[in-house]
C-alpha cells in the first residue's frame, strides 16, 4: 500500500496543503506546535475515519471555516484510487474514485494504517475504553460485521438508557433481549483477537529487548459473578433493571468489559515501569500491523509520530529495522539529525506554521508491490 497524494483544506492550522510522496520512507520534521501531527491525524483519519486525538472530529475544523476536505490518491499492487473526505459541523460526506459512498463500512480499511505516537502509553496505563476500541478496531479488520455490531449497540443502549430513565419495565425487556444477542456477538470477536494476541504478543516483546511475560485477559462485566456467557444472559440483565434505574444508564454490557493486561502476571496499569508500560504499548502497535499485514495482504502505511524521542537507542534501532523492512512509512520528529541516521536517505519534509517544504530525498525508494511480503519474494 502506497499513499501517493494527499490534499489538505481548513484541517486544524493548515488552510491548504498538498504533498506528494515518492520515497517508501517519509521524515516530517519541525518544531513543536507547527504541525506535523496533524498532517499525520489527517492521514489516519482518511484511512480510518477516526482520530487517534479527539473523539469529536469536529475539533479538527480550522478555526472560522464552515468544514475540512482530505483527499488521498492511493496506490496497491493491483489499482490506483482516490479517497476523500468533506466534513462539516452537521454531516460528513465520503468518496472513492469520484463516486459518493453513502455506508461507511464500504470506504473503511481502503488505505489501511497504523499509528504510533507516545500517547500509545494509554493503551496499557489508561481506561478499558481505549483498549476495547483497539480490540475492536483488529476485529473490524476481519470482518466487517462487526462494525454493524457495534452501531446496533449503540441504537440499542440509546434505546434501553431512555427506557430504564422513563421506569417503564415492560419496554425493557425487548432491548435486553437485542443487547444479549449483540453482546455475546461482540464477546466471540473479541475474544478471538484477544487469543490472536497472546499468542503473538510474548515474540513482538522478545523482539523489543524485553524478558517480561505478556497477558492479555478479556473480562465481560455481569451483575452476577458467573462465566460469560451465561445461558439466561437475558435474565441476568433483566435482574439488574433495579440498580440501573437508579443510574439511569446500562451498567452491563460489551461497552462496559474490561480488558486486563499483565506482565508476568500483574497488572501492567499498576505495578508496571513507564518503560514496561512503553515496551508493552509498542508491541501492541506492532501486532496490529501484522495483523493487518495478514487481513489484507498489503503492508499499512505506517505513521510514526515523534516516537523515536521516548525510546533508547537499542529501541530506536529495533524500530527503525522494521522501518526499513516493511512498506511506507512516515515519521515525525523535532531532531532530525537523530532520524536521518536511523533511517538514511528518506524523504524529508520541514513543517513550519502549516506549511510544508521538501529538503531532501534520498536512495530508499519505492519498492513495486512493496512491503515484508514482496521483499521476501525477491530474496
């Protein structure tokens, strides 16, 4: 997967911005506060339509401007496309090739991508919520239903809240009946990333330096303390019904289970070093990437946001391996000196004030059908 063209309108402090990228590895270097990481939201945000920084993509409008546009131009082994973008303050609009796409289930996974950033450290050390949404990002990787899973979910927890707020018991139980189906849907496809992980996790962290022993455990949150699922799932809910009336929300469902992670056998959010915890997080984004790598048969363009700061120099190295090993990549930095001698020959960008100007380029080009699977075929 290759990211040829992008366009930027009234993103975040870019008014209007366009680049083209011809080297397999891109270095955006600037100072703080000019730039670069939005240029990389605005990326992920074209291949994923989310923002790993907000939760409101409003926020990334340009101050006084109506709306954004991000428009791709994409290349794979087999076809070129372009992707793009309008979002405004009440809707979003999606095209590809020209052609309006009314579902965004058809547009998602298109320009397939992973980032790494330093706030990756939440992903270990901050709340379930982020460690469901990358669970359920992997599982959505792999099928598609699970993405209509969760958007059912929200419908029917809207649904079931205004219920338990109006005492109404009798409308209660067709929305638990709906909300069991869906949670023991949403549990099998978790779960199944959650044992791809363990599986996979212990060498991505062997391969990072660290002798540590990683665990992933998947909790589902029931009133009752019994194994999930039970078979009267709908009962079990139906028994809670006092307690959250009281709340005036669900207690118990899929958006409220836990997902544990240890190191050798604790809990890494509490008892882990913040380099543990940075190790373990890095290996979490590296199990993404291959297993997008093995969903889609192409490398993801990957998106490095300023992460060779927080790493020691027997990391960085680990890093810039797989880097040099795998398909595009871009990576943000303030020093460039310290990138440039990891990463030899890539293209670099300076970005100052929402601007953009090319420096240098260099002999790591483009790779035809390039990523890990192609290299191997030419080995």
């Amino acid at each position: 997967m290759f990211l040829r063209q992008v366009w930027l309108w009234n993103f975040r402090n870019y008014k209007e911005i366009a680049l083209s990228f011809g080297a397999r590895i891109t270095v955006l270097q600037a100072k703080n506060s000019q730039g670069k990481t939005n240029l990389l939201e605005a990326i992920y945000y074209l291949s994923s339509l989310s923002s790993p920084r907000c939760s409101r993509p409003q926020e990334m409008i340009r101050h006084g401007t109506p709306g954004f546009s991000i428009k791709g131009r994409v290349e794979d082994r087999l076809s070129q496309r372009e992707l793009a973008i309008y979002l405004g303050e009440d809707a979003r609009t999606l095209w590809i090739g020209g052609k309006k796409i009314s579902h965004p289930g058809r547009y998602w996974g298109k320009l397939p991508t992973v980032m790494f950033s330093p706030d990756d450290l939440s992903l270990v050390g901050g709340a379930d919520e982020l460690r469901r949404r990358f669970l359920d990002r992997c599982a959505a990787l792999e099928d598609r239903g699970h993405l209509e899973e969760l958007a059912q979910l929200r419908k029917v927890l809207a649904q079931r809240n205004r219920a338990l707020r109006s005492g109404d018991k009798r409308q209660l139980r067709p929305w638990d009946e709906q909300l069991s189906c869906l949670w023991e849907k949403i549990y099998r496809s978790r779960t199944k990333i959650v044992d791809k992980m363990n599986r996979d996790l212990p060498s991505l962290l062997d391969s990072l330096g660290s002798e540590k022993e990683a665990m992933v455990r998947y909790q589902p949150i029931l009133a009752e303390k019994v194994a999930f699922p039970p078979p009267d799932l709908v009962e079990c809910l139906g028994r809670s019904w006092h307690q959250e009336m009281r709340t005036g929300f669900s207690l118990y469902g899929p958006h409220r289970d836990e997902i544990l992670m240890e190191l050798n056998g604790y809990d890494a959010r509490r008892f882990s070093s913040r380099g543990e915890k940075r190790l373990l997080s890095l290996s979490l984004r590296l199990f993404e990437l291959l297993h997008l790598e093995q969903v889609g048969g192409e490398s993801p363009v990957i998106l490095l946001d300023d992460l060779f700061s927080e790493l020691d120099e027997e990391r960085r190295g680990k890093v810039a391996s797989t880097l040099l090993a795998g398909g595009q990549a871009m990576v943000t930095c303030t020093d460039l000196g310290v990138v440039q001698a990891l990463l030899p020959g890539a293209e670099v960008f300076r970005i100052q004030e929402g601007r953009a100007e090319r420096i240098g380029t260099g002999p790591i080009e483009l790779i035809p059908g390039s990523g890990r699977a192609a290299q191997r075929e030419e080995r």
